[in-house]
C-alpha cells in the first residue's frame, strides 16, 4: 500500500478516537501495532514502525478500545468495487436481453416466421458456396490446360515464365476459393445456431407469457 495513503488512513481513523475517549476514557490512548520486524511498538502517538499495519489503541487500563487495519480496509474496497463492477454488468447484460428480446418479438409473429427467415438465410448462402464451387471448377480446368501446355516443354524447350506464372497464379486462386468456401460452409452452421437460439427464446417468451 501506498504509504502516504496509509497514513492518511490511520490519521483519518484515528481523527475520532479523541472525541470518543473524551465520552468515556478522557486520558490519552496509546498506539499499539506489531511491526513488520515482529517487534511491538507502542506509543502516544503513531510510531512510525506502524504505519500501514494493523493499530489498536488502548486506554489505561491496557484496554483496546479500537483496532484500525489499513489493508483489511483496502481489501474491503476493492471487493466493494468489484461487486458493484460485476452489478453494472449484470444490469449492462440484463438490459441487452431485453433489448433483443424486444426486436426477436417485434421481427417475429410465429416460429413458422423463424423457419421461413431460416430458410431464405441458409438459401443465400448456400448460392454463394455455389458460386464459389462453379469457380472453383473453372480454375481446375484451368489447371489441366496448364499442365497440358506445361508437358509439351517437358524434355524440349523451356517453358514460358507466364507459363509457370499462370501455374502459380491458379493455385493461388484455387486456395483463395476453398478458404472462402470453407468459410461459408461454416457461415451455414452458424445460421443454423443462431436460429436455433432464436427458436428456443421465441418459445420461452410467448409460450412463458401464455402461462402467466
């Protein structure tokens, strides 16, 4: 802990001891506190030996009539501040639940409006996965001519550098298309999940609201 936090801690708790002797223990207290060395050390005032550790505070009869714990304290504001954090974010997440909740209801009017808004979701993007299979298909022809022109250069001439650019340019494009259809196959099953979960919340809310 900060030790001008420490201190303003202890000076701060220790601000009303005064008032509260006064009421029932007018002589002065005495400062108690076990150092970070083990040693007790006492005194009038704050020895410097406790600042940032546990104090208690004892009358003349040895008595202690208040302990003061900075780093209990600290401890018990931080766990302050992360319940209130986590409150904020219940609050923050209870209230985007009935923001969706609004708009599933205000899209929807049945689950058979669910399964059509599925159906034409998965139908677009199973015509781009199409898509990119007739591309696909394109480039693999592609690649046959190539290598056709690539085996009449074999035990012959050179071949071209466009040639072996133009081999090169198709793999290329090929790895770019299977990427985009890998994705898009994945795209279909993240479709399907999210009308899933719209599904099963549309029933919980109108068939819950029914049982009321």
């Amino acid at each position: 802990m900060n030790r001008r936090v420490a201190a303003a801690t202890l000076a701060a708790a220790f601000a009303l001891a005064p008032m509260a002797g006064e009421a029932q223990t007018p002589e002065p207290l005495t400062y108690r506190c076990v150092g970070k060395d083990k040693k007790t050390y006492y005194g009038q005032t704050l020895p410097p030996q406790c600042t940032g550790l546990a104090v208690e505070m004892l009358n003349k009869q040895g008595i202690v009539v208040q302990r003061v714990d900075p780093q209990a304290d600290a401890e018990k504001q931080a766990q302050k501040k992360a319940e209130e954090a986590k409150k904020r974010e219940e609050d923050a997440a209870r209230k985007e639940q009935q923001r969706r909740d609004k708009a599933l209801l205000a899209t929807y009017t049945s689950e058979s409006d669910i399964e059509l808004a599925r159906k034409r979701a998965l139908g677009d993007n199973e015509k781009v996965v199409g898509e990119i299979d007739r591309r696909i298909a394109s480039i693999k022809t592609r690649q046959g001519e190539l290598a056709k022109e690539m085996e009449f250069y074999q035990g012959k001439n050179k071949p071209p550098a466009k040639l072996a650019q133009d081999i090169q340019r198709a793999q290329d494009d090929l790895k770019t298309q299977e990427e985009q259809r890998a994705k898009k196959v994945k795209d279909g099953e993240s479709i399907n999940g999210r009308f899933d979960d719209d599904k099963r919340r549309y029933v919980e809310l109108t068939r819950g609201a029914g049982s009321k």
